[in-house]
C-alpha cells in the first residue's frame, strides 16, 4: 500500500510550534501597539492622568485627608479660652461692678435641711431639693467640670450676679440638664430648717430665658426666711445655657429681687463670647465700655 507523505516536523514533542510562536508574537506585538496608540491618543487623557497621580498637588491632597477628618472633632475649650468667654461689665446694663471674691460666695440662706416629713406622697424628691440647695450654695449646679473653667462675680446693691464657663462630661451634662427640668415639678415648694432650727420656705418654678445655645435650662429659686434677726426673701434667677459640650451657669438675684432682665443679657451676650472663642475669634467688646 501507497502511504500519504507526513506533513513536514519540527524537533521531537514541538510539532507545529512554529505557527504558535508565530501566533503568540503577533498577539503580542498587537497589545504593544493598541497600548501605545492609547497612551498616544489626541486627547493626552492617559498622560495627564499620569501626570496627576504624580503630581506633588495631589500629594498634598491625600496628605491632607487625614488632616481634615482629624479636625471634625469638636474644638476643645481650654483655661486661656474659658477667661476670654467670660462676661465683662459691658455686656451687662444697670450699673454692675466686677468683684475678685466671687469663688467665695455663698448665700447663708441656702443653707439648711430639707424637712422630708413636707414630701408625702413622694419623700424621694426631697433628696433632689436638697441637692439643689447645696449646689447653689457650691457653684455647682452641673456637677464638677471634666475640663477648663472661669468664673467671675459682679454686685449691684443687694445682689449679685455669679457667671461660670466650664467643659463637662457629655452625658453627664445632659444628666444634669434634665435633673434641672425636673426641679419645678420635684421641687415646686418645700421647707427647710436651719442651724438654729428657723424655717424657711422655698419654692421653685419655671424661669425665662432666650432662646440661646444648643439647649438651655431656667429657673427661679424663691427662699423665705430670716437673717440677723429679721425677715428676708432671696430671689435668685438660674440659667444654663449648652453650647456643645461646654456650658454657661448664671445665677442672679439677692434680697433686692429678681435679676431676669440682666440674667438674659448674659445669657445672650455670654453665648456668643463663647461661640467666637471655639470658633479661634476674639469675644467683641460690649457697647458702652466704662
């Protein structure tokens, strides 16, 4: 039998690889060729993407985004910035004199203790009433400062007004706000014995306040009593105003009455000397400087 001539092989176990090394080497050269006419197109979109990548402005960019989210934290108060945010003369009317022992007040009338056979039905609420006069006693109505904090006193006759800047602790300041909104309720009137057995009537309601800051708490703090021998009644008007984590404390009033007018310009005019200190401003300088 006649045999068909074998098509012509390569070396041993290579039969046929010509045409794939031929085949492999013009994909190849076609990849080449598309990348180039890419990269060499009219538009110079690949270069000037490389361009960017390598740019030292978008360097500077990528550097920077760490930066930026490291800022969004809330600006923190610090002791320089507490005294700056605290009110001065001018910010407040009538004729208000600054005073250097403000730290060291404390009305005797405050102090006694509350009678809890006067809380019937909720003998419990006694607990907060005499919270209350203790910290109007201490400067402490919103409990201990977590960070820096100023405070400073001004007279006027027979009153007095006492204004207080301080960080707190976040939830504990929203604690202490929402005990104060209670107090009117809790608090509405009660009576309290002091140390040579004197009874004295306190009543608590809602007081006034603008609408300043993130929240803001008011009351009005009313003790009847004696002192040195004769009838007195202290009426202190009680602000406190939330700008953040910080807040501002007023307490205003004495045995001439009521403070509500110069109250809510300290509470207004104090809320934006606090706002321009965390925002890196100087406080602007009341009107009418003495």
């Amino acid at each position: 039998m006649s045999r068909r001539p074998s098509p012509p092989r390569g070396p041993k176990g290579m039969a046929g690889a010509p045409s794939v090394r031929v085949l492999a080497s013009a994909l190849a050269t076609a990849a080449l060729l598309a990348t180039a006419a890419c990269s060499g197109s009219g538009d110079g979109s690949g270069s000037q993407a490389a361009d960017v990548a390598a740019s030292p402005l978008a360097e500077t960019s990528r550097a920077a985004a760490p930066h930026t989210a490291a800022t969004s934290a809330p600006p923190r108060l610090t002791a320089a910035g507490a005294q700056a945010a605290l009110i001065t003369e001018t910010d407040i009317e009538d004729s208000w004199n600054q005073v250097k022992d403000a730290a060291k007040w404390g009305d005797t009338l405050l102090i006694g203790k509350v009678d809890v056979a006067g809380f019937l039905t909720a003998k419990a609420d006694a607990a907060d009433c005499q919270k209350l006069l203790n910290a109007l006693y201490d400067h402490n109505l919103l409990g201990k400062p977590s960070g820096a904090s100023a405070l400073r006193g001004f007279e006027q006759g027979n009153s007095r007004l006492l204004y207080q800047v301080a960080s707190y602790d976040p939830a504990k300041l929203s604690s202490a706000q929402a005990w104060l909104k209670t107090l009117p309720v809790k608090c509405d009137q009660f009576t309290a014995t002091d140390a040579k057995g004197g009874k004295r009537t306190v009543q608590v309601t809602q007081g006034t306040v603008p609408a300043v800051g993130d929240s803001r708490q008011d009351l009005r703090v009313v003790v009847q009593g004696t002192t040195n021998g004769e009838a007195a009644t202290l009426t202190l008007d009680v602000a406190v105003v939330r700008v953040g984590d910080d807040a501002i404390t007023i307490t205003a009033g004495g045995l001439d009455g009521a403070e509500q007018q110069s109250t809510g310009q300290a509470a207004t005019k104090g809320t934006q000397r606090l706002k321009d200190v965390l925002s890196g401003k100087t406080p602007a300088a009341g009107p009418g400087s003495r």
